[in-house]
C-alpha cells in the first residue's frame, strides 16, 4: 500500500523517542493514566498492549457521572508500560502500542510498532449545553475504512457520514444507509479499529468532507474510545471480541436449513409444510412461526403473546409432533404491547412499560395499532417479560426465539426508560432485550444452548449468543448483491451470525434463477434460514420440480458440509475469527482487496464467488497470493495472486479450496439429530507449492452450554506436511475428558485431489492400503479406514 506522505508527518511531529530529561515510571494492572489539560481531564488505561482506552471528563465531572459501558466487558490485564515525559508532552509504551498526549492541546496520538496509527485533530469538543459534543481524528490520505454496522455501501465506506440510530430499510436493494444495527466502529485498512464507547444516537463521519477525518457525534453520554491494533486482522478480530465478549457456540441445529415465512397461519399448515420436507428429502432442522401464532390477523395482537387457540388449538402436541420429525420449534417475539392485546392491562397493573413525562404508559400509534414497549432496562421489567419466554419453554418445549422490531421500530423520542431518554436507550434497546434473553436462559436453562435471532442490537451483543439478519431485504438481484458486502463488515464488528433471507423478503417477485442462486450463496453464509412473505413461497418445497431439485443439491452440500462449517464456529466461539472473511484478511497489504466483496472466505480453506447477476456466464473469482486455489468439485486451477472468470453452471456457485488444506464432509442427514461424524470423508486438495500445516475437526454434542470448556468433546487434528516427493497425512484424536458417550470420529475416507499421476504406494503406519486413481477428475480415493482413537499416519509416495 502507497506509503502516506500525511503518516510520515504526523510521525515527525509526534515522535515516538526517548527524551533527553524523560522520567520513567511503570504500570500496572487495574491502574490507569490520568493526565491534565486546559479541556479537562483525561484518562489513558490499557487493556492489554494492544488494546488502550481513552476517557475525557469536562471539569466538574468524573466516571460516577455516566452509565458503564454497555459494549465492554474486558478488565485490564497487566501491561508493562513505560512512561516517558518532557515538557508538557508524554509516552506511553507498550510491547504494542505507543501513546503520546500534548498538555498544551489534549490531544492522543498512537502507533503500533511505531507505526503511527491515527491522532486525535482537536480533542473532545463539547456544546454548549455541555452534553453533546464531538471527537475527531487525523487520518492518512489513502486509507480504506470500514464499519458503522449493517449497511449497502460498498465495502470501502470512506465518504459517508451515517446516522447512528438504529433503523429499518424495507425492500432496499443495491444501496442502504442503514439496516438496522448501527455501530460505532470503524476499521482502517491501517489495521486498527476505533470503538466510540457511547450507544447514543448520534454520528459516525468517515471523511464526508475529503479532510482526511474520522468523527464521532453523540447527543450525550460517555466521552471515551478504544483504539485495538493488531499485527494481523486475525490479532485485531481477536482483541476486539476479548474486549466486547465472544459468542457463544450456538447449537448445532441452528447451522441447519429452517422452515421460515411470514406467515404460518395455523398448526395443520406448520405440520403439513414439516411433512413435504420430509416426504421430498429436504433436510430441515426447525421451523419459525411468526406473528400469526398469537393473532388471527397481523393487526390488534401484538403483545399477547400467548396461542390462538382457535388456529393452535393444541401447541403442545404440535411441539412434540414436530421434534419426533426431528424438527426444532422457534417463535416469534416483539417488545411492543398493543393497548388492544391480551396482556395489555397486566403490563399496566406491573408497571413493565416505557413512560411518558408524567409518569404514566406511553403510548402511540404505528403500523401494528396502538401501542407501548417493554420497559427493557427495568430489571422488573426485563424479568417479567423474561417470565412469559420461560412459561412457553417449560410448558410447550420451544427451543428459540426470534426477535423482531427491537430498533425499536418506531420510537419517539418523548418517550421516557428507566435509565433515560429515548434517544439515549434506541441503539441498546435490542442489544438489553438480547441481554434478557441470554441471561435468563443461562439462569434458568443452564445447560442450553439458545436460539436467538435479533434484528437490531449494538456493539457487543453477539456475547449474548444473537443471531442477526440484514432485514426486509428486496426479492429481487438487486437485494442479494450486497448481501457478502453485509455480512462481511458486520462479521468483522463481531457479528458474525448476521445473515440474509435466503431468496430475499419483500416484494412478490417470483424468479426461480435468482431463488437458486441465493440459495446456493447461503450454503456459504452463516445461517441458512430462507425467508418471505408469503405471496412467493419461501420454503424450497413448494416450488416447481427443477427448483426442488437445485435447492435440495444447495442444502445437501450444507449439511455435507458441516463438519467444517461447526469448526469454523467453535473457532469463532473461542477466537472471534467471523465465518465470512473478506479477502484482505489474506493480503493485508494489498490495497484493492479492500474493495472487493463479490469474492470471500469462508472459514479458512474455501474460497467463494456467489452469482450475484441474473443470467450471469462467468463471474470474477479474486484468488489471494497466499495460496493456488482448486475447485471443490472438479478440481480446476485458479492460481493465487490474479483474478479469474470462471463459467457458472446451474447446480452450484464457484467454491475453491486453499491448496494444501484438508475439507471434511460428513455423510448427508436430513436434522442435525441424525448427523454423525462416525464416518466422515477428507477432500485433500495437494498443492506442491503448499507449505505444511494442520486441520482442526471440532465435534461435541451439539446442544450442552459450554461442551469445550467442560472437557464434552471430540478433536480430530490432521498434520499434512511434504518432502522429497512424498506427502504425510497424519491423524490424531483428542478427547475432552467428559466426552462420555459422545459419539466420536471412526471411521475415514480419503479424496486425494489435483494428482497428476496415480500414486507409487499409499501405506497407513507402514502397511499397503488400497487406493483408486481417476485420471478425468486427477482423484485418489484411499480405502476407508477406522481411528480407533489411535494417531494413525498416511504416506503417499509421489
């Protein structure tokens, strides 16, 4: 990347040196830096040596005067810092990061390795009401930038200004300012990312005005950020998620295909839709019933959130009859009560709900009818919400939740919570309700996992286990464009669940191309979850027979896949690594990866080019250098370092794997519940320029909260190295040490891919074993083979 003529000059006019008459001091865990200036005060802590958090306090005020923060959940670790001063101006220096602050302006300035980073241009500026204000910082020219949350922008959002309040966009397509989740995030082709710690309503300025700024508005609050560095996107997906949390590992069914409209009208419809899945052997995991399952009609109900009997007459039954299909029951939920629902008087006599200035419920009008909203930040609020999800659970058996409107949707500002405003609650409204549901499992369901698909939420939230999606997008080409774009950013603010309607929501557009071609991109999504109105069929079963087909090939190569897909989450449960990567994650340095989203990873070995165009022959596939890419299925070259165009055919997209890496598929299931990793078969794409390396293959039981760290599972490592006209392919088992009855990995099949002449001999641990050669598609298929929970090694001699 061209070097920055405006970073060189930020570097000469902040050095990074020691100073001739500098003092020295340390510092420790638990303490932090408190500096003064003409502004006020300011606080420097470290998190760790790669992570440092500034907060400014006007005069007259201290950290007992704001709210902690919502997004951060990480202490200070010990730090080793040394600390440097001279003449008003001070160092502080990490391993990592390097932190100057002038007296005389206020103003921060960083670098990594002492590679400057970004510097504060005036400092915290207030209004004059004193709560308002705003922070800006000094870029270099040529950085890309990225962030703010779930919006279609284009993956380099340097530019815009964008609104920070959380927002639905219905039936956007190629372009959206907001859907949804605005974050205060940005992330810097410079390799930082910038955490504007104030979930207020505000701004996020990416350079709008071509000065070279980031800055950040907010109506009121916190006046603090964290700067993360990292020496690689993986070190700074990492640090970031340390700092807001993890996610949890989401259970196992959840990555499977679900049963979704808007909406099932009654019991028999759920039942006969569950059964023609079945009958066509689509696979299918669960299904989510929407608002019709507490109303007749979308209007005048919402809030009762208890069976309509007269549609429902028996949800219990139904329940079970689904889970004896293998079938796993969700459910609908919003934060509104309409003043004409069943639970209207109860959430009145509870004093549950959001008040207006006198004191009394709230109410106004919107599209679903007269309405309030749950006093989410309430904790007597949040527990009696909290009280009507555990009654369904313990009473009918629901196994996840779905919260819809969490914005809120409509929200007027007048609007009083318990902790304030609503202007000061509307962006962690989802993210609290969220907060709600995670705790109240964890508190009353210990051992479950739980399903919970958020539209809205806030920096953080995906340590609630939220599942996100990208809205009410349109069904149409233009709404699956931008569809790798979204999910791309928001797996990098660590939300890395966030995905689209399969075939797309609004708008009754019935096209059975651009239906197949989202289906085949969301194999290589996070969740594979379609979902409509109900005009045009969501679910594959009810379309023509070719479509059948198609999307029944789409979601067989889903479920085929998931031992890998399950490994890349627990990585993502245990590193914050997204399942979607964008490219650069490869090629840091490579400028113009920054732009390119119609190309990603998924997980660390595929290589993926949705057909995003009606019609389209060839897409461009954009092949990282770091490796020779080779089609998963027959094999073709695409070598690292250049761009593509690979022919499209009508049964798949283009995927590629790394050469060298090993892809595990298991054999095909129709639930999760028949899964098993007992035989599974190992695609080993070999590439001679390929430096040695090793697969994880994670397997627990798929439900029990925390399996890992309770010692519930099941590894399977693959070491592959290379010498002298030989390849070496050795296995070897770890078992958690309560893995029990777990059932583990046995039994192997081996697809050695991209040989150009069959092998001299194939031994495992020094015995012959028999093998196949395919000439046509350059294939050696080794003779099955068992573990026995033993290392067992495969020579392959060129």
């Amino acid at each position: 990347m061209k070097t920055s003529l405006l970073m060189l000059a930020l570097l000469l006019v902040w050095p990074v040196s020691s100073f001739d008459s500098a003092t020295t001091s340390a510092q420790t865990a638990g303490q932090s830096f408190t500096l003064s200036s003409d502004a006020g005060t300011h606080v420097l802590t470290f998190f760790s040596d790669e992570i440092a958090e500034v907060s400014f306090f006007p005069e007259g005020r201290s950290a007992a005067d704001y709210r902690d923060s919502e997004a951060v959940v990480m202490s200070p670790q010990a730090v080793a810092v040394r600390r440097l001063s001279d003449d008003g101006l001070h160092q502080f220096i990490t391993s990592g990061l390097t932190v100057t602050f002038r007296e005389d302006s206020g103003r921060f300035s960083f670098y990594y390795q002492g590679r400057p980073l970004l510097r504060e241009q005036g400092g915290f500026q207030l209004e004059e009401n004193e709560e308002s204000f705003r922070v800006d910082f000094l870029i270099s020219e040529y950085e890309a930038l990225m962030g703010g949350g779930s919006r279609a922008l284009g993956m380099n959002r340097r530019g815009h200004r964008l609104e920070l309040y959380n927002r639905a966009h219905y039936g956007y397509e190629t372009r959206s300012d907001l859907i949804n989740f605005t974050l205060p995030v940005v992330m810097s082709s410079n390799r930082y990312l910038l955490h504007f710690d104030n979930p207020t309503t505000g701004w996020l300025d990416l350079d709008s005005q071509n000065d070279h700024t980031i800055g950040f508005e907010a109506f009121s609050g916190r006046k603090t950020y964290q700067v993360v560095a990292g020496e690689t996107w993986a070190d700074i997906m990492q640090n970031y998620t340390r700092l807001t949390g993890l996610q949890p590992l989401p259970p196992r069914w959840a990555l499977g295909n679900f049963s979704s409209r808007f909406g099932y009208r009654n019991q028999q419809e759920v039942l006969d839709t569950i059964r023609l899945f079945r009958e066509k052997e689509v696979p299918v995991d669960a299904v989510i019933i929407d608002l019709y399952w507490f109303g007749p009609e979308m209007f005048g109900y919402m809030g009762t959130l208890d069976w309509d009997r007269e549609n429902w007459p028996d949800p219990a039954a139904m329940v079970q009859e689904l889970e004896e299909m293998d079938v796993r029951t969700v459910l609908i939920t919003e934060p509104f009560i309409l003043s004409t629902s069943g639970r209207w008087d109860e959430a009145v006599s509870e004093n549950v709900l959001v008040a207006d200035s006198l004191g009394n419920p709230a109410t106004w009008d919107f599209f679903f009818g007269n309405t309030s909203l749950v006093n989410i930040t309430k904790p007597e609020a949040a527990d009696w919400f909290w009280g009507i999800y555990r009654n369904l659970m313990e009473t009918y058996g629901i196994h996840g939740w779905w919260g819809d409107l969490g914005e809120p949707e409509v929200h007027p500002d007048w609007v009083m919570h318990h902790i304030g405003r609503a202007r000061e609650v509307h962006n962690i409204y989802g993210h609290r309700w969220g907060q709600m549901v995670h705790e109240g499992h964890l508190r009353d369901f210990p051992d479950m996992r739980p399903f919970n698909l958020m539209r809205a939420g806030y920096a953080g939230s995906q340590r609630f286990g939220m599942i996100p999606w990208t809205g009410d997008v349109s069904r149409n080409w233009g709404g699956l464009k931008p569809q790798p774009e979204i999910a791309l950013q928001m797996g990098m603010q660590g939300l890395a669940y966030i995905h689209s309607d399969l075939g797309g929501f609004a708008w009754p557009n019935k096209d059975p191309e651009l239906y197949v071609r989202w289906m085949q991109y969301g194999v290589f999504q996070p969740v594979y979850r379609p979902h409509a109105q109900d005009d045009v069929p969501s679910e594959p079963v009810f379309w023509d027979e070719d479509t059948i087909n198609l999307s029944r090939t789409a979601i067989g190569l889903r479920y085929r896949l998931m031992p890998y897909i399950y490994t890349m989450a627990f990585e993502n449960s245990t590193t914050g690594m997204p399942l979607m990567r964008p490219l650069f994650f490869e090629e840091p340095d490579n400028f113009q990866l920054f732009h390119i989203a119609n190309s990603y990873l998924f997980g660390p070995d595929l290589l993926v080019a949705p057909v995003l165009r009606e019609g389209a022959e060839f897409v461009t596939l954009h092949a990282p250098a770091t490796a020779n890419w080779y089609e998963l299925h027959t094999g073709e070259k695409a070598e690292g370092g250049s761009s593509h165009q690979v022919a499209t055919v009508e049964d798949r997209i283009p995927v590629f794997a790394r050469g060298g890496s090993v892809i595990a598929m298991a054999d095909l299931a129709q639930s999760m519940n028949t899964y098993s990793v007992g035989h599974l078969t190992l695609h080993y794409f070999h590439c001679g320029a390929a430096e040695n390396g090793r697969t994880l293959i994670y397997h627990d039981d798929g439900l029990t909260r925390d399996a890992h760290n309770r010692g519930m599972y099941e590894k399977l490592h693959v070491h592959r190295t290379q010498e002298q006209g030989r390849v070496y392919l050795t296995f070897e088992t770890e078992r958690g040490a309560q893995a029990g009855e777990l059932e583990g990995f046995s039994d192997l099949s081996l697809q050695l891919r991209n040989f150009s002449a069959a092998p001299a001999a194939i031994t495992l641990d020094g015995a012959a074993v028999p093998f196949t050669f395919d000439a046509t598609t350059r294939t050696v298929s080794v003779a099955r083979f068992g573990l026995n929970g033993t290392t067992r090694t495969l020579e392959i001699r060129m």
